[in-house]
C-alpha cells in the first residue's frame, strides 16, 4: 500500500476495496459451487456460465491489489510492519482460538501450532510481507533502472510467467507477487505518460478478452480444458486490466474520508476471511439454490464492512497500548 503525506486518491481506494471484494467472492463462491474442480461437469445452462465468469472475474482481485501497492511503491515503515505482524496473531491465533471455543469441531491442535505462524499460513500475506520487508532497495533499484533496462526484466518476467501459465503450475507464490509489483512500478514510471489518455477506453475490451475463453469452454463444453489456463495468476490477459484500471483510476481522483478509511481494513479483511475459522462460519451465506449475483455481492459487502468494523475496534485498543504502532 502506498504511503504519503498527500491525501489519498478516493478513486484508487476505490479500487482497493473492490479488489477484496473479488477476492472474497473469488474464494468463498469457488468453494460453495466447487469451481476450483476443474473437473467441473460441463453443461451449457446459462446459470454456469455466469458462475465461470464472476469466478473469472475474482482471479482479478489479488494483481489489482498488488499492482496498487506498486504503482506507487511500497515505503517500509517499522511500526507498519508491526501493525501487520499484530493483525496476523490476532486474526488467526487469537480468534481461532475464541471461535474453537463457540464451535469445538474447529479446534486442532495441529491447526493451533499452524497459526501460531500466522502469516506463513497465508500465501500472500508471507509473501506481501517479504516484499515489504525489501521495499526500499527494491524501489531503489528498479527506479534508476533506465527504460531499455527495465524493459529488458519486464521480458524476461513475462517470459518466465507465461511459460509457468502453459505448464498451469501453482502461481501461489512470491514469483508472482514480485511480477506484479514490478511490473506495476514499470507502469508507473514508463507507461502512465504514454497510455493515460486512452485506458478508460481499455478497461471493457481487456475485460472482455480476459472472460472470451471461459465463455468458449462453456460454449463448446471444454472448460476442464480451459479453465486452468483462466483461473492462474499467471494468466497474461490479467496484466491488461490491472494496468487500465489503476491508471484510470489514477488520472480520475477525487477524496472521501469514508471510502478512504474502509479501504484502510483491507488488509485485515484478507487476513480474517482467509484464516482458518472464517470459512466455517461464512461458506453457507454464499450457496443459494438459485444462484444470485446480487445476493453475493451483498454477502461479500457484508463481510467486509464485518472485518472493517472489528479491525477499527482493533486499531482504536492497539493505538492506546501501543501507540507506536500508528
């Protein structure tokens, strides 16, 4: 996440919170209506197609938020850092252990001991960590790069990531975190001159090239064949979107203290809707007979104006106790 002293583009937090929000729907609606399976039995009922396209849809939400994060930098902060770390035991050992104890079937020693290395237990949040860890030498380093040099390591990291797409390996780590970061910070530095005039414009057709192959496997009743190929962070045509919409949103800023203080929980709501306990209690709010885009996006606004609520409760009792932690 970006750190100033100017106030923050409402527009880019804006951003921010529907990237979690897709988040959310990506990982809860995949579990309700098993779309992870990529065995997934075919049909061509119009109810499918929908599901495989806001499923689509939610794989966009991890490199939006990333590409924020890098588009403006990353600025290490000790006390920031703690503040994560604190979230971390908080959210996955501390509730874990006070939602076992609502619900004993949750409880597991083994998880226990797990999220007593909370961010290790959570693919992003380790590897968003590492990254925040070395941000200051990575910005450094890629911001006086000249631009023949940072073209040349953005080839070489999308060579490497889409070979890595075609084998459809896991894209569940730092490789990909660092290539969004990257390549979001080449945006930033070489690309936003040349292409803010025309991203608004970008936005829908990147959007529509990125869903045309699961609408084809629905179609043509192959989408245990295109679906691995869809639903991967290292999917090219992801890079189109993120890389329109920050800068749009970017170009168009305005200010609202409200959106601007839900955004702040972010983090936080990844950590909680992610941790152990949570899909427990949240899973069955997301599986209707009739599957209902509306009712989804309710449920997701709910969970996360849920994990708003207690983060701001957490701040406002860390801040007292701990008020270095600001």
């Amino acid at each position: 996440m970006h750190n100033n002293t100017k106030k923050r583009n409402s527009t880019i937090e804006l951003l921010r919170i529907l990237s979690m929000l897709l988040i959310i729907i990506f990982h809860f609606c995949g579990r309700a209506y098993n779309l992870f399976d990529y065995n997934l039995p075919s049909n061509q009922e119009r109810e499918l197609l929908i599901k495989l396209l806001f499923h689509s849809m939610g794989q966009t939400g991890v490199p939006i938020f990333m590409f924020i994060s890098g588009f403006y930098g990353i600025k290490f902060k000790s006390n920031r850092l703690v503040d994560i770390l604190i979230q971390c035991f908080l959210y996955t050992v501390i509730f874990y252990s006070i939602c076992s104890w609502i619900e004993p079937s949750l409880w597991s020693y083994r998880v226990f001991a797990l999220n007593l290395f909370g961010p290790s237990t959570l693919w992003f949040i380790y590897c968003y960590l590492v990254i925040y860890l070395f941000s200051n030498p990575i910005n450094e380093f890629l911001n006086n790069l000249s631009f023949q040099k940072f073209t040349i390591i953005i080839v070489l990291f999308l060579y490497f990531s889409i070979g890595l797409w075609i084998m459809k390996s896991s894209s569940l780590n730092l490789f990909t975190l660092l290539e969004l970061y990257v390549i979001a910070r080449y945006t930033r530095l070489h690309l936003y001159e040349k292409l803010h005039k025309y991203t608004i414009w970008m936005i829908m057709p990147s959007i529509a090239i990125f869903l045309l192959p699961a609408i084809i496997g629905w179609h043509f009743n192959c989408i245990d064949k295109i679906q691995p190929y869809i639903n991967i962070y290292y999917n090219p045509f992801i890079l189109p979107i993120c890389i329109s919409l920050i800068i749009t949103a970017h170009k168009y800023s305005f200010y609202n203290k409200y959106i601007n203080s839900l955004a702040s929980s972010a983090l936080a709501c990844y950590i909680i809707h992610e941790s152990f306990y949570f899909p427990y209690f949240a899973k069955p709010f997301f599986h209707f007979e009739n599957y209902s885009v509306s009712r989804i996006i309710m449920v997701a606004l709910g969970i996360y104006i849920f994990c708003y609520i207690i983060d701001k409760i957490r701040a406002s009792i860390q801040h007292k106790l701990l008020p270095n932690t600001k």
